[in-house]
C-alpha cells in the first residue's frame, strides 16, 4: 500500500495528486482542479475542468462569471464518488460555508483527507463537519494557538441583541465576510427570535440571494436606503445592519445613526485588535475549528500523520506529537488571503498569547465601498 506522500505532493501551484493528475484548490489556472469551497484563496479563476459540490460552483460562477468558473464544470454531492485515474474522488461536509467540502481520495488502499477550511460548531446555513478516517489528515490551522477558544455564536448573538436594546437611538452595523459570515450570522440572528428586517450593504446582497437560491431562508433583508438628501444621514436607529468588513471606514457609514461598529470574526478573541480597528462591540463568531476543535479532529479522524497546510502550523504540529502524531507543514503559498486569515492577529504583546502569533500573509481585499468583497 503506497504512502500518500509518494502520489500527492506539493508544488508552487498547490497540492497535486500525481495519481490521478489534478490538483486541489490551486492558487493558479490549471487543467483540472478539485474546489474545497468557494472562498477566493481557494477558488482561483479560469481552470480547464473544475470539480466541486454544485454550491461552490454556482458560487465560483457568480463571483468570477460564466466561463471563468472552469471552462468545464464537473458538479459532485456530498458522498458520491468519481474516478480520476484510479483515484476514487469523495466530496464530504466540511461545515465551513454553504457547499463547503473536504476532499476524500483513495488510491491502492490508501487515503488521504484534505480538509479545507472547516469548523466544528452547528451552522444553519451549512452542513455539519463529518470525520473520516484516514492514512494522511491535511488540515488548516487557523486558529492554531490556545489562546484561540471560541464561545457560543448564539451567547455573542445575544450581546449584540443586548446592545441594539440598550442603545435604541443608534444603528448597529456588523462587519461580516460575504460569503458565509454574513449568511451565518442571519441565520442566527432569525433563530434568536429576531423577526425585523436586517439591512444590507449592497455588497451582501448578491450572496444572500445565492444562498436563498439554495434553500436557505434568511428572512426579511432589505438594502441600506439612500438618505433622501445629499449629505442626510441618521438612518436605521435601533436596527441591526451588516455591511463588508472596512465599510465603517467609507463615506458610506454617514448613512447610519450613529453607529455602534461591530466585527463578528475569530480574531474580535485579540482585543487590542479589536480596538485598533475601532470596533466598539467585538463579537467573537468564527467559522473555523478552534484549538480545541482542531485537536479533536485530529483525534476523530484516526491519522497517524497529519500535514497542515496554513496558520500558526509550528503549535499544532507540537502538540499533535505531543499525542503520538506525525506531524507536517506544508508552507502553501497563496492560502489566508481572505476570509478570517484576513484579520491578522494583533502585533505582540496586545493580548494573552499574543507573543505567540504571526501575521498571516495577505492583504484585505473586501472594502465597504462597493468594491471587490472577502470571504
């Protein structure tokens, strides 16, 4: 039985399945990729043929257009298989975003898991993480440090729930991705019993659109209005309002009534971060596996290796041999570029644990102003 390590391997454009000729998430155009999700650090435009759940295709098309998504589009649900040359190809749940995948591959009876980004915790708008046993475990590691714990998303919801009672007169505008954040956060808005309309920046809207396209309700949702004169403002007084992350920076955010400013992001757990981005309520609501749940996927999916493709991989890889698990980092290029591995962590000395993080590489791209929107 052949190792994985002598039929996947990593070159500049990304992890290449040499068995089976194709490659996993590439940071650049190939003949055949496989797409874990549809976030742009890992869904690159103007492949030859592409596979992925029929979510992350539709989303690949809608933010790259029709022919740019793959010239040819290879749709797969969760659980079924195709065979590549020889290598069986499973697309299972990886609960991250909606038609999120780990990428399970087979070949002369070994198996590698390639995670994707992933959490752990129940999401309305998502399928649930599902473990699989496996030879080689590739994870990411986001929030790769003991420091990072995430609470509760529904006792954060309730704390921006607390406030919006709390200051009546003032709009509260949430900083979210627009790809899943944004959705998630609705969702669990709706499930606290918040009925009311939620206002949207118009860069939200087309992904929300998507997402009820695809059975998920999000409820009543409604674009931030236009003052009705030239320089008005005061607007959505007592209402919940999301807007991509950077709008609260823009002539935009003149719209609201004084604006209680808000982020929902694993990184809110830094508070100096927080606080340099002058963000009044953090809200620490995460959509990867924290240390914790990074350690216990490791344990559920029963690999005696491990490779991590991104984050602070030296603590996991630490502890994972620490619990009798080979581990190895990967050093991909390309990956943290948006969603959460956008919010790089506070410079050292800002928080507990603080000393211990690195900036992840990577510039934000989502800007307030209409422009090009993050994950």
């Amino acid at each position: 039985m052949p190792h994985p390590s002598t039929w996947m391997r990593v070159t500049p454009q990304g992890l290449w399945c040499e068995a089976g000729d194709f490659f996993i998430d590439p940071v650049r155009a190939v003949p055949h990729a496989v797409i874990t999700h549809g976030h742009s650090d890992h869904a690159r435009p103007d492949h030859g043929a592409v596979l992925g759940t029929p979510e992350t295709l539709a989303i690949m098309t809608q933010r790259m257009g029709e022919g740019r998504a793959g010239h040819v589009q290879q749709a797969l649900r969760y659980g079924e298989v195709v065979v590549r040359n020889g290598v069986a190809i499973r697309l299972v749940p990886a609960g991250h975003v909606l038609g999120s995948a780990q990428v399970v591959l087979d070949w002369q009876g070994s198996r590698i898991v390639i995670s994707g980004d992933y959490k752990r915790r129940l999401d309305p708008t998502c399928t649930l993480f599902e473990p699989v046993e496996c030879d080689v475990f590739v994870t990411e590691a986001t929030f790769a440090l003991p420091v990072f714990r995430h609470p509760p998303a529904d006792v954060e919801v309730g704390r921006l729930l607390d406030s919006v009672r709390l200051f009546p007169d003032r709009a509260h505008l949430v900083g979210v991705y627009a790809l899943g954040k944004c959705q998630r956060l609705i969702a669990l808005l709706r499930q606290a019993g918040w009925d009311r309309p939620i206002w949207l920046h118009g860069g939200l809207l087309a992904m929300c659109e998507l997402y009820a396209r695809h059975g998920i309700d999000l409820g009543d949702l409604r674009p931030v209005p236009t003052p009705a004169k030239r320089g008005g403002g005061g607007l959505l007084a007592g209402e919940i309002v999301l807007a991509p992350t950077g709008a609260e920076a823009t002539p935009w955010v003149r719209r609201l009534a004084e604006p209680v400013i808000c982020a929902a992001s694993g990184w809110m757990r830094v508070r100096q971060r927080a606080k340099a981005k002058g963000v009044e309520l953090p809200l620490i609501v995460s959509d990867h596996a924290d240390w914790e749940e990074l350690l216990q996927t490791v344990e559920e999916v029963r690999a005696p290796e491990v490779w991590v493709t991104h984050g602070r991989d030296d603590a996991l890889v630490h502890a994972m041999g620490l619990r009798g698990v080979k581990g190895r980092a990967l050093h991909l290029l390309g990956r943290g570029e948006e969603d959460e591995a956008l919010e790089a962590p506070a410079p050292s000395g800002e928080a507990p644990g603080a000393e211990e993080m690195a900036a992840p590489a990577g510039t934000e791209r989502e800007v307030g102003a209409g422009g090009a929107d993050a994950g």
